[in-house]
C-alpha cells in the first residue's frame, strides 16, 4: 500500500530527485511511447518499420549521387573512390543537427499535443519531452546506420572511431533533453514560442558549419564554431565517422560539461512548473 | 487510516480578460497583478474510509470535478493537503492516451501504463480486460474502426479491471447502452463489495441512492452538508427546486429580483466548460462576479 500526499509545495528538490527515479519506474511507458513514435510515420505502409532505415538510405545515396556525381563540390579528397566527397559531409554533419531540430520543434508543442494526458490523469509529464528526445536519437542512429551502410559500400572500411561515438552521443541527449525541457515550459506558457523557434532552429542550420566546411569560416566569425555546441557535434560526428580522428579533448569536455548544465537547469525549471500546466491548458 | 483524507483545500483559477494580461502578469514575477482569482474550492475537508462509496452531489460549477482532479492529483491545490493512501484510479475520461491508428491490444498496454500499472499486471490481467470489454474480434483492429461506445468500454474495462483500492469515477455510467450499463453498474457492485473504496459523481439521484454509503453536497466551491445518502440526496433536490423557484420568480418579474442567489446558466457555467474554453471562461465568471452573492439556507456564509 502507497501513501501519496499530494501538498500545496510540489517542485522541492525531493520531489525533482524523485522524477528522475521516474525514467526508471516508467521505463516501459517510455518504450511504448519511442515504440510508438517511430511506428506512427510508417503504419499502414508494407514495409513498415523498414522505412525507418530506407528513408534515410534514399537521402543520403541522393545526397552521394547529386553533389558528387552532378555537381562535383570537393572538400575533402577520399582515398579509393573520389565520388565520396560533399554528399556524405553534408549528410553527416545533417544528422545531428535533424536530431537536435526534431527535439526541439517537437518538444516545444508537446504538453499541448498530450493535453488528455496532462489534464484528465495522473501522468508523470516529465516523460513526455524523453521520449521525443529519445526518439529523435533513434532516428538518427538509424541515419547513421545507413551512413556506415554506404561508408562500408564505397570506402570497403569503417574507422574504429565509430565505436567512440556513444561518448558524443550521451551529452547531445542530455542538451537536446535540457533544450526539450525549457522548451517545453516555454512553449506551454506562451504559445507565440512555438513560431519563434522554428526561424530560430532555421537560423543555427546557417550559422553552424553544415553546409560549409568549419575550416573556411573567416577569422572574425570565428565565433560561430569556437561557441556553437551545435558545430562541436557536427565537427565530432565527422571526425569520427568520416575521418577516423579524435575530436578535441578540451573541447569535448567543455561541451560535456555545458551539456549536462543545459539537462540540469531545464530539468529543474521543468518540474518546478510542471504542476501547473494543468492549468495552463 | 482514511483511504482519502483532505484537509483545508481550496483551489483558485487565476482569470485573465485576455492573452496578454497573463503574460505581462507573469513577466513581472509577482509584482502586478493583472488578473484576479476564481475561487473553485473553499476550505474543503473531507475524510473517506476505506470501502466507503461516497457520491458527491451538487449542480454544475459546484467544484465536483475540481476535487476530484485534485485528489486524483491532476491538479495542485492552491492550499491545504491531500492524503491517499493505496493505488488511486482515476476515470475522468475513458481512454485517455488512446491512440487511433493502433489495435485495441496494443491500447490496452498503452491506456495501463499511462495510469500506472505495472507491465507485467497488465499483461496478466489482458483477458479479463478484453472479456469485460466484449469487443470481440475488433481487439485486434485499430481503434479508429471502432464506435465510441467500443472506445469507451475499452477504457473502462482498463480502469476497472486492474483492482484499484480507491477508484474515481466522474459520470461514468453514461456511456454505452443499457445492456453494457447493467455490466458496468455490476462490476461497481462488485468492487464495491469487495472493500474498493469509490467516489463517484453523477447527476443521477438513483444511482447515488442505491449505489453510495455516504454523500456529500457541494455548492459553490463549499461543503454544505455530508452525511446518509438519501438525507443528502433530499438536501440536493431542496436546493434544485430552491433555486428553480427563484429563477421562476425573476421570469415572472422581468428584471433581476433582488435575490441573494447565484443563478448560474445551466450551460457554460460548469467548471469542466470553463477551464478548458478559455473564451467563454471569461464572460461567463463576469456574469458570475456580476450577480449578487449568494447565501442558501444552510450555507454557510464566508
């Protein structure tokens, strides 16, 4: 028997530790709900969950054949086969950055899209802006299989860096969740959020070396990828799966560090205030 | 040990005239004021024993379901506490976290784990839900297919079937036909017989009557009587017929009488309307805060 007493003071730092044992209480919620996300977009079609490998497979060949084959750009010169070049830059340095835009485009809406959850039971809202996050990741674990799929094609090898990237991979979740979770506080208190971040999220795709190669950017915007979490991530990825070199040791540690202090305060802030989004709706 | 055990709750809604009133409120962290607050619940207490089956009476707007919310703990009280002790269900709405586009199996995992039941209890109790459902070969269909009396059978087999100690049902008994009501109302017996504690909101005086222990008559945000079932149920009925007289008598007139009760609409005054439509919130408190102030007898004034 349970004894739940339900006071005027909820968001003590008690009650914050006590939401983190959540995730693990509720791990299965957690699943069905990853489960069901990535389910969404396919059901109904023949091949299902299959698409969610095949889809990015079609982007990133398209991206190898059109900006290799058809418009030639080179930034870097691949040993074996020169047709690799810009299409696999581009579509790595892609991948993190659609993750960290699907977090957040979803988490900013995501107590108002779960209202029936937030309003007529009891749910743990904490949850909700995980699993968003969680499946985001997913779907670029999946972009990044067929990445290595084609890697493995064109190049015959893959780096042993490879194996590192679940050092790059636990802090961009821990940003991407603490970025989810002010989002998601911000985006339930004032709706007009939900328009702003989409120019915002379109914004940090230019300032941040995607497109273009970090190397070029001119010495007084130099900022850009000395600052940007987001041109860490991208520079990391690309360093250990298309070059097979280390990103920067003080550099992944400041980015560690600035990841975790992003999951802190947004995870304080949002269960501080969590209480009263029932109200909000 | 009370199964529920309230003490000195109340609740208020801050009302805004518009959007950017509460903003600029917000902005200023609690230094101007731009809004005012709605009191929904005043000064509330209530014990429940276990196995007690407490109805809970009262018109539109009297607070019902804002007490329900809070002691499910769907909404915070704005101050007092809420004890529960054991396994709290709550069915304010059936089939919450239903997902159209998947089976009524795989809604099932889903609609338990979002009320908090354990993986693995679900898992043992799937053929017991899916017998009370009587939904057939549609279980395995998505639930898009189905009818909204299927959809809500769904979800109450869920509730009802995972043996809650204190179960919370708000109109519950409203959805299907008659011979699925008879199924439902039989479960309700028996889970009232077997020690579950129950409150229950209904507009149906039967239904208390045969069905509670014990009730309780809110008006306005108070407790104005609680005790035997049918004394209150008696009490209710004074107070409808109290209030239709009086709303007879400023018809008959034609201009607002000089009366000292709050005539609310029947519609769009309920508390469920006006805190999910923001809009006609608005309109209809002003209404309210425009009428006199209210005192029936027996309530106690505050």
């Amino acid at each position: 028997m349970s004894t739940k007493v339900l006071s005027a003071k909820p968001g003590s730092w008690r009650a914050i530790l006590g939401s983190l044992a959540t995730f693990y209480e509720r791990r299965w919620l957690i699943k069905y709900f990853v489960q069901r996300q990535m389910a969404r977009g396919y059901k109904g079609s023949y091949l299902g969950l299959v698409w969610a490998f095949l889809a990015p497979l079609l982007m990133v060949v398209m991206f190898t054949v059109i900006f290799s084959e058809v418009i030639g750009i080179r930034f870097r010169e691949v040993t074996g086969d020169s047709s690799l070049n810009f299409g696999l830059f581009l579509y790595c340095g892609l991948v993190p950055f659609l993750a960290y835009q699907q977090a957040l485009t979803q988490g900013v809406n995501v107590i108002r899209r779960n209202s029936d959850l937030v309003q007529k039971v009891v749910f743990p809202t904490e949850i909700l802006p995980l699993t968003t996050v969680l499946t985001s990741l997913l779907q670029n674990a999946f972009g990044l299989g067929a990445l290595m799929l084609v890697l493995t094609v064109l190049e015959q090898q893959l780096h042993w860096t490879i194996l590192l990237l679940p050092l790059v991979v636990v802090p961009q979740l821990l940003l991407t969740l603490g970025l989810s979770y002010l989002m998601a506080v911000a985006g339930t208190y004032v709706p007009d959020v939900r328009e702003t971040l989409r120019t915002f999220v379109r914004a940090t795709f230019w300032i941040t070396p995607i497109l273009w190669p970090a190397g070029r950017v001119p010495e007084n915007l130099s900022f850009l990828v000395d600052y940007n979490p987001l041109a860490f991530l991208v520079g990391a990825y690309r360093a250990l799966i298309l070059d097979g070199e280390l990103p920067g040791a003080m550099a992944s540690i400041y980015f560690s560090l600035f990841a975790v202090a992003v999951f802190g305060v947004g995870f304080v802030v949002f269960n501080r205030v969590k209480h009263n989004f029932a109200d909000q709706l | 040990m009370p199964a529920v055990s309230v003490k000195g709750v109340s609740k208020s809604f801050r009302i805004f005239s518009n959007g950017r009133d509460r903003l600029k409120e917000a902005l200023s962290f609690g230094r101007k004021k731009y809004g005012r607050d709605f009191w929904a619940l005043k000064d509330i207490d209530l014990e429940v024993e276990p196995g007690t089956t407490l109805g809970i009476l009262g018109r539109n707007g009297a607070g019902k379901s804002t007490l329900l919310n809070i002691i499910s703990g769907m909404l915070q009280p704005t101050s007092g506490t809420v004890e529960v002790n054991g396994r709290l269900v709550a069915l304010s709405g059936f089939g919450v976290g239903f997902d159209a586009e998947f089976t009524g199996r795989e809604n099932i995992m889903l609609n338990g784990l979002i009320l908090g039941i354990e993986r693995q209890e679900i898992v043992e109790r799937f053929d017991d839900i899916a017998a009370f459902a009587d939904i057939g070969q549609f279980i395995d269909q998505p639930i898009k297919t189905y009818s909204s009396g299927m959809k809500s059978r769904l979800g109450f087999a869920v509730a009802v079937n995972v043996e809650p100690d204190i179960l919370i049902l708000d109109e519950t008994l409203a959805v299907g036909d008659a011979v699925y009501k008879e199924t439902a109302l039989q479960k309700m017996y028996e889970l009232r017989d077997s020690g579950t504690t129950i409150l229950f909101v209904s507009h149906s005086m039967n239904t208390i009557e045969t069905f509670c222990t014990e009730a309780v008559l809110l008006h306005e945000g108070r407790v104005l009587a609680s005790g035997e079932t049918t004394e209150m149920t008696d009490q209710y009925r004074a107070l409808v017929s109290n209030i239709k007289a009086q709303k007879n008598n400023e018809r008959s007139d034609g201009k607002q009488a000089p009366t000292d009760i709050v005539v609310p609409d029947e519609e769009g005054e309920g508390l469920e309307a006006w805190s999910s439509k923001e809009g006609g919130a608005t309109s209809s408190t002003e209404r309210r805060a425009a009428a006199p102030r209210a005192c029936v007898a027996g309530y106690p004034e505050g």
